[in-house]
C-alpha cells in the first residue's frame, strides 16, 4: 500500500514538473499569436511564483487542517485547470488570471508533498522525488516542440498537457483513502495532516519562526535555490558573452548542468543508504563552490564548461536532502508549517537572485557571472554550517523542537 503510494507521489511530482518549462518553450510561438510585448513572459512568470509563495505560505495550516491527499487532489485540480484555461486564452489578461491558480496549486502540492515524503519515506525517496520533477520539467517542453513541429498550435500543446493533469486528477480521486490508511500504518501522528489529533496544541506562526535556527534553515534554501536559478538562467549568457563559446553550444552545456542536477539525484538516491543527509548536503555544497571556482578563474573554456556540470552535480543533492531533514532538524510538531516558509524562501530565491544578477550586470558585464555564484555558494555553506552548529547544541536543539 505505501509502495502505491509512493508511485502516485512520484507522478505527482512528473506532473508538478512539466508546466515549469512549458511557458518558456512556447513564448516565441505564443508572444506574437497574442500580440504580446516580450516582456510579458515575465509578468506571467513573476504571477505564478506569487502564487507558489502565497500557498507555500499557507501550507502548512491548510494541509493539517485538511490533510496531504486532499490538498494534493485540489491542487492537481486547479493546475489543470489553470493550463486548460491557457489552450484556450484569448489574450494575455486570461493568461494572467489562470496563471493565479497555476501557481497557488502548484506550491499546495510541492510544499505538502515534500512534507509527507519527509514524515513517512526514507531519504533515497526524496532525492528520487526531485529527479522525478525533473523528468517532468525535461518532458514539458519535448510534448510542447512535439506539437509545434507538426501542424498544431502551442495551445495543443498545453491541452494535451492538461489532459495529463487531470488524468492524474482522476488517479488521485480513486486513490484518496490510501493516504490516511498509508499515514495511520506508518503511524502517522497530527503532524503529518492525514490523522487529526486534539492532543497537540496548535502552533501559532511565531512557534515556528521563532524555532532556534530556522533563519539560517531559510537563509540556505534562498542561497541554494539562487545559485540553481541562476545558473540556468545565465549560464549561457556567460558562455557566449565572456568565453566566447556558440550560442548552440552553450545551450547545450548548460542542459549539460541540468542533466547534472537530475542525474545526481538519481545517485544520490542511492548513496542515502551509505551517507546521511547531514554529509551529503556538506559535500554537495563543497562541490558546487569547487564548480563554481573552476567558472571564475582564468582558465580555457574546458575548464568553464566543466565547472557548469560539476556545480550541477554538487547541487543535485543539497534541496531533497535539506528537505528530508527538516522533520529531525525542527521536530515533527514544527515540520509542515516550516516545509512551507522553506518551500516560500525557496520560491523567493530563485525569483529575486537572477534578475539582481542581470542588474548587476549592467552596470558592469555579465562577466561578474562566477563571482556572483562562488559568493552565492559560499553563503549557501556558511549558513548551512552555521545551522549545524546550533543544532548540535543540546540545549539549543532541544529549544529547536520545543520552542514553548
């Protein structure tokens, strides 16, 4: 029954991955049948992570109140029904507005999802769930060039992708009672959502905010998120810009660091049976700032391209196995509710880091690219380290589960 379950969680995340990418590889298509100015990829963008926050946010209080599976089924709702309502958009203020529960569902799942895996799976699970998302977010936009390379439009595109979605919808509705049976063999307790209990109090948000160490928790999920962001985004840039490299190929390399991301995490899936979280988040971290070392100096390319794959695999590991910790690190009383600031902060970090790097940029060049992630990583680490600290501290961890 728990290995049912587990399956469905994984199509869940496959789902939660392929609309990610899906705007950006229909926009060239989209921007001119709609008579939208270029820009407005980002406003779209900037609406659907808005969304993220605000549900990441209340996540936690929804999610207990209601449980994981029912979220998870609302939320599967709204996201295919917010990308039916793009296949059929007339103009971009409808895109606009079904951007809105785009992004309010899919950080309901992301957020309630981890959590569950965290308070019931082992950490090999974790990692997988992540590898998963990125089988999502790599397919999106393969379904999406499938129909703009024959005689369909990209709003086929998002139809079939939908028609995805609620296929899953359907699964989710028959599948329902798994969750509360799966929680309550596993011994589930209020924490989890999914078996109501009186004999916990409620936490108010200050309890979990206020936990010993959350800021530095949230500090390196913004720094983490960041760097993977901006990589993406402006690894290419880089590589044309100040090495010189074909824009096909650097389009290529920094898919390189993509497949580095998800393919570490396949691995890392099993290395959790011989590593604990805690090693495999230092050695991640250490590993992606030697990456991002290899980008600054002033070596040939090789050396360049090299560093963009190393930083992916160092990074594949540190946000499925910081999320794993979060029920030890704070306690399952405190768990869910700080899962959805750490998913938020997260959120946040890969919103606001890249473009203040393209801001940076243009007072300078986008030459100050590897800097910027090598200062990035490192505060990424620092934080972290910083966290462990506190946490190994008797009296402070015991302060960390039991802040009353």
């Amino acid at each position: 029954m728990g290995t049912i379950l587990l399956l469905i969680i994984y199509l869940a995340f496959i789902s939660l991955g392929l609309p990610d990418s899906l705007l950006g590889a229909a926009w060239p298509v989209m921007r001119p049948d709609l008579g939208a100015p270029i820009g407005m990829a980002g406003v779209l963008a900037m609406t659907v992570t808005v969304g993220t926050i605000v549900s990441s946010l209340a996540s936690g209080a929804v999610v207990r109140r209601f449980g994981t599976g029912r979220i998870t089924l609302a939320s599967c709702f709204m996201t295919a029904g917010a990308l039916l309502g793009f296949a059929y958009a007339p103009s971009i203020a409808w895109l606009i507005v079904c951007a809105i529960p785009l992004g309010l569902g899919g950080g309901a799942v992301d957020a309630g999802l981890n959590h569950y895996v965290a308070a019931h799976y082992k950490a090999h699970h974790m990692s997988w769930l992540h590898c998963f998302w990125g089988v999502g977010a790599t397919a999106g936009p393969m379904i999406m060039a499938t129909f703009l390379t024959g005689n369909a439009s990209w709003r086929d595109g998002y139809l079939a992708v939908a028609g995805i979605q609620f296929t899953l919808v359907i699964l989710l509705a028959a599948t329902l009672p798994l969750w509360g049976r799966t929680a309550k063999k596993q011994g589930a307790d209020s924490a989890s959502g999914e078996v109501p209990s009186q004999a916990e109090p409620p936490l108010g948000n200050g309890g979990a905010s206020k936990a010993k160490g959350v800021a530095f928790a949230l500090a390196s999920f913004l720094f983490y998120c960041g760097v993977e962001a901006t990589v993406g985004l402006w690894g290419s840039s880089y590589l044309v810009n100040a090495r010189g490299l074909p824009a096909d190929d650097a389009a290529f390399w920094v898919s390189i660091y993509y497949a580095g991301i998800t393919i570490g995490r396949l691995i890392t899936g099993f290395v959790t049976f011989r590593l604990s979280n805690l090693l495999l988040i230092r050695g991640g971290q250490i590993l992606a700032l030697a990456g991002a070392l290899l980008l600054l100096v002033p070596l040939p390319t090789g050396f360049s391209l090299a560093g963009l794959l190393i930083t992916g695999l160092g990074l594949a590991p540190i946000y499925p196995c910081m999320l794993h910790e979060t029920p030890a690190r704070f306690g399952g009383a405190l768990a869910q509710r700080i899962m959805g600031y750490q998913m938020a902060v997260a959120y946040t970090g890969s919103t606001l880091m890249p473009p203040l790097l393209g801001l940076l940029a243009g007072f300078s060049t986008i030459g100050i690219f590897p800097l910027y992630i090598v200062v990035s990583a490192a505060a990424m680490l620092l934080f972290s380290e910083r966290l462990n600290v506190i946490l190994s501290r008797p009296k402070e961890r015991s302060d960390a589960i039991h802040p009353y």
